[in-house]
C-alpha cells in the first residue's frame, strides 16, 4: 500500500484537472517537498475528500432551507478575517 501520491496520481486518483487541484485542492491540503518533488498522503486526500463532503452537506441541506450558507473558516482565520474576506 503506497503512503503517498504525486501531484498528477492526486489528481487523477480523484478524478479532477491539474487546474481544478490548483484552484480548490492545493490550497487546503499538505502537501511533503522535496527537492522538486511533491508528494501528497493519501491520508490528506482522504481527510480533504471528508471535510469537503460534509462542507457540501452542510451547503445543500441550508439551499433547502432558504438558509444563506455561512462562509468556512480556515484554522488561521478568525471569525472578522472570515467577514472582511467575503464581504
């Protein structure tokens, strides 16, 4: 069992574009360097796949609601960052 994947076996393992991980994977998973080498766990993959998917739950089930969907916050931003960022 492989521990790590390449960028390009990242993206192919999930089935998205080199330009969609850039856009909304990249920027919220670890990722090991090494040289020019990077490497992604495949335990960040699985921990991305299951916070993005309970993001999308949370999305759908306040759509049906009529409920205005509240942005996500990263661990580095407080709630004011959060506020200024999606104003």
């Amino acid at each position: 069992m492989r521990l790590a994947l390449s960028v390009s076996e990242a993206c192919e393992a999930l089935g998205v574009s080199w330009d969609f991980w850039s856009e909304y994977i990249a920027p919220e998973v670890r990722i090991v360097r090494r040289g020019r080498r990077k490497l992604v766990a495949v335990s960040e993959l699985e921990r991305w796949l299951e916070r993005s998917g309970e993001a999308a739950a949370a999305i759908t089930s306040a759509s049906r609601r009529g409920v205005a969907a509240q942005p996500r916050l990263f661990a580095s931003q407080s709630v004011t960052d959060a506020g200024e960022r999606h104003a």
